[in-house]
C-alpha cells in the first residue's frame, strides 16, 4: 500500500475540480481526501495499490489537465487513516 500527495497549480480552484477528483477516486479501491489551499493549489492525498492511484492521478490528469499547469507528487508508505475518499474543507 501507498500513499501519494499531489499539489496542483494552475487555474484549478472555482472549476470543480475537487468534485472531479473526488467522483474519479471514488471509481477505483483509493481512500483519502481533496482540498482547496488558500494559496490556490488543490492538494490530493490518496492511499491505495500503486496501480489503483496510478488510473485514478491518470483519468484526473486526463479530465482535468487543461487547468493544471504543474504537478508535484510525493510518496511514502500508506498510513490506513482514511476509511474513504472525500472532499475536505
């Protein structure tokens, strides 16, 4: 298992981007969250098998990569605290 934080810059907030994100991951075996940043990033937190958050970071870059101009993604080991995916506040 693994988890993945993602931060997406560009035109990414106000277009629903967080409900596409959310819709995708929730079509595949990921939990986690995604947010707005008040600094106009969406950060996207996503724990799953590496090929489950591989297709759901793909259909999001695939739906939504007119928006994103820059992608930073980092790694690590998942830690099991989410029981779903949602949308955070």
């Amino acid at each position: 298992m693994e988890r993945r934080r993602v931060l997406y810059s560009g035109h990414v907030q106000g277009i629903g981007f967080r409900y596409t994100a959310h819709r995708i991951a929730r079509g595949f075996d990921v939990t986690g969250f995604v947010r707005n940043l008040d600094d106009g990033r969406v950060e996207l937190v996503v724990e799953g098998e590496a090929s489950e958050i591989d297709a759901v970071l793909e259909e999001i870059a695939d739906r939504m990569g007119q928006y994103i101009g820059k992608t930073l993604a980092t790694s690590g080991a998942a830690t099991g605290e989410f029981t779903r995916f949602d949308i955070s506040h």
